[in-house]
C-alpha cells in the first residue's frame, strides 16, 4: 500500500476544519420563532461566520451585534460584526462588549436572544467589573496565558473580573428567552467554560479564581486583587430565576471533527484510533504521551496495526519559560520529534482548527521522520530550540509550517500521528 503521509496529514486536518464550518451545521438547531423581536449577539472566533449562517437559514426578521478577531469578519445583512484583538483585549472588544450588554437590556419575555458564542469570546468580550480598567485586564490575560493554567481555570479568573461573562450577559436579558448556540473548543464541551459563559450559570466562585491565581504564582494588578479578595456580586449561579428558560445547543465540537478525520483516514486504508477529544496538559508531555503509542504501534502493532493514526484533540498548555516563537501545537511537534528521535515510520501533523497557532500566523506544523536530520543540516537543535519554545521558529525554518488563514471556526487542537508500514 502507497501512502502520501504529508498529503494525508493534511486532508485530515482539513477535514476536521471543515466539519465544524457554521454553515454546514448550524441549520438543524435553530430555536422557534417568538411572538416579540429576535436580537442576536455572540463573540469568539466562528461568530461572525456562525451569524451569516444563522442569517441564511433564519426565517423572519432579527437585528444584533457580533465581535469576533481582527481578519475573522464575514458580511452580514442585517447582524452588524465588529472585531476586535485576540488573545490580549483591546479597547474595541471593551467598547463593542458593553454595547452587546446594552442590546439585549429592556426586552420582554415574548422577545428572543439567539446568542452565538466561540473560543475566543472570553478575550473578546473585555468588558471589566466595576472598579477595573482595561489594563487591569490585559495584564491578567498575559499573565494567565504564559502561567500553564487551563483553559478551564483562566476562565474561572476572566469570569470574575468581568461584567458580562459567567451568566452576567443572560441575566441582562431577562425576562427575554435566550438560546445559546455553541461551538466548543475547551475540553469537556463545557457550555459554561466555551467563551466564559456569559448566558449559563457559573458554578465557580471568587474564592476558586484566588485560588488559581496563587497556584500559578500569578500577581493581578492590585484593583484586580482586591476584587477577587473581596468576593462581592458573585456571578449569577445555577437555579438564579433570571437565567430560568434558557437553552444551550452545541452545534460543533472536536469529537465530530475527529470523526471527520477518521473517515478520510479509513477512505485511504489506515486505521484510525481516536486517543480522545478533551486531552489537556502541558504539550512537551503530552507528546511524550502520543510518542510511547505510535512506537507501540510500530513495534507491536498495538493498539492497532500499521498503517494506522493516532488522533487526538483537546487544549494543550505551555508554560512559558524561553523568548521563542511558539504556539502550543508547535510546541507538541517540536518535544514529539525530540521523543521519536527521527523514528523512520512516524509521521505527525498538529494545529488549530482556528487557523492559529497561539498568536502566530499558522495554524500548526507538519512532522517528518526526516525532520531532525534537516534541522542538524541547518545547525539547528531541537532540543535548544524546545527549551526556548521556539517550535514556530524550528518548522519555519524547515518550511513545514500549515498555514491556513482564518478558518473561522474553532474545535480545539487537532492532532494526528501516522506510522506509516513501509519499513515494517
């Protein structure tokens, strides 16, 4: 059997994109027609090409306000889109937040609040708590994003420094219905950690997020930390009338996309093994991880025989300890090919399904079992280069990096480790 292993690699990536594409999914979880108005909101990195698509497939009148990243745009009719910085929040996302809090206020109980909601929203929707300016937020975001905190506990901090996530943005939409339309991107499919949460209850407390921030040696500004000490107006918690009614619909997530994957890799004769859809940990481990299974399978042909795939997504961390160029699929690829020590068989992929890579400019890399060996070529050590998080920097080199553009959806991670039969 001949196998293309890059060409492969990459059709399966694709895939996985394509299968959460808005347009592609979201007309079978529209809710009913009220009797009142339909306002749409959202943010994250698939909200503008999720409101196009609940325009096209929407049968009566609506009117709202999207934020999604700079370069993620998509013209709309009657939904207005605004952009904004991601992963650090700018003065655009502050403003255009607390304009989406202001659209869904004075509606009634007969008027609808479809919200659109994506990885990326609890950075874009900077909109801070009382007594907290825009600075004080991007100073925690930077510090949350190079501490190895999950994403799970970054938004359990966001929540509480903010005035529209973790159910605040609902409870403003009272007594309106509001139905939340998600595409996940956190492991878990956790509708109150995709985007913070802003129309689901939020069961974490203030004293979790000072909790977190001690754990990762994080240091808020000081008016960030005297919120967090001193716990007051709590995020609005399961079984809070104002968010009784509402309805969440996942229309996306990685496990389908994984899926998507699979089916290209059986069409082409291998043998795809799904490890899971919400791994998390730091990425160097992670690949250790994703190492010891593929030389399995080459060895011992388990948990199956070559030619087979390891597929996985989920949200890896990288604590940042080096001043390289990274991205934490980069990151992966860079610490699995130190692990595989150029393995002849294996072949790799990782990327985001957004289009990027951590705040680079592609979406993942390619891994080649030839890839250390033109690396050395080069002069370049990968294991140096690991230590610096510098794996952007060792795949530009080799010409290997996947650049995709904005994808304008996002599922997570995806990754997928071939091992190829040829030199069995």
């Amino acid at each position: 059997m001949s196998i293309d292993p890059r060409g492969l690699l990459r059709a399966m990536f694709d895939a996985a994109v394509a299968a959460a594409q808005p347009e592609r999914v979201i007309g079978r979880f529209l809710p009913d027609k009220p009797k009142g108005r339909t306002i749409v909101v959202g943010a994250g990195k698939a909200s503008a090409a999720m409101a196009a698509a609940f325009e096209k497939f929407w049968p009566g009148e609506l009117a709202g306000l999207v934020l999604t990243r700079y370069g993620y745009a998509v013209p709309c009719k009657k939904i207005e889109i605004a952009e904004a910085a991601h992963p650090v929040p700018d003065a655009n996302g502050e403003k255009t937040a607390r304009r989406i809090l202001q659209t869904v206020q004075g509606l009634t109980k007969d008027d609808l609040v479809v919200c659109l909601m994506s990885g990326g929203a609890s950075a874009l929707l900077a909109l801070p708590a009382e007594g907290l300016t825009l600075a004080d937020k991007q100073a925690v975001n930077k510090a949350l994003l190079t501490s190895g905190a999950n994403i799970t506990e970054m938004n359990c901090v966001r929540k509480h420094l903010s005035a529209i996530k973790g159910g605040r943005l609902a409870a403003a939409a009272a007594p309106a219905k509001v139905v939340t339309l998600l595409i996940s991107d956190v492991p878990g499919d956790d509708p109150a950690v995709i985007g913070s949460g802003p129309t689901v209850p939020d069961p974490t407390t203030y004293e979790d997020a000072l909790a977190i921030v001690k754990r990762y040696g994080i240091a808020p500004p000081a008016a960030a930390m005297r919120r967090l000490e001193a716990g007051a107006d709590e995020t609005p918690k399961p079984g809070d009338p104002r968010l009784a009614g509402g309805e969440v619909r996942m229309i996306a997530a990685p496990q389908a996309s994984l899926e998507a994957a699979a089916a290209v890799a059986r069409d082409a004769g291998v043998t795809p093994v799904i490890l899971g859809d919400a791994i998390e940990g730091e990425a160097r481990h992670v690949a250790m991880v994703h190492a010891g299974i593929a030389r399995q399978v080459a060895r011992h042909g388990q948990p199956a025989k070559a030619p087979c795939v390891l597929l996985s997504g989920g949200e890896t961390t990288v604590t940042v300890r080096g001043k390289g160029r990274g991205g934490r699929n980069a990151e992966f690829l860079l610490a699995l090919a130190v692990a595989l020590e150029g393995h002849p068989r294996i072949h790799a992929v990782a990327g985001d399904t957004d289009g990027i890579d951590g705040t680079e400019d592609n979406a993942g890399a390619l891994l080649a079992p030839d890839s250390l060996e033109r690396a050395r070529a080069m002069g370049l050590s990968a294991r140096a280069m690991l230590e610096n998080n510098d794996g952007y920097g060792f795949f530009a080199a080799l010409g290997d990096l996947v650049v995709t553009g904005p994808t304008r959806t996002n599922v997570n991670d995806f990754r997928a480790v071939l091992i190829d039969p040829r030199h069995a």
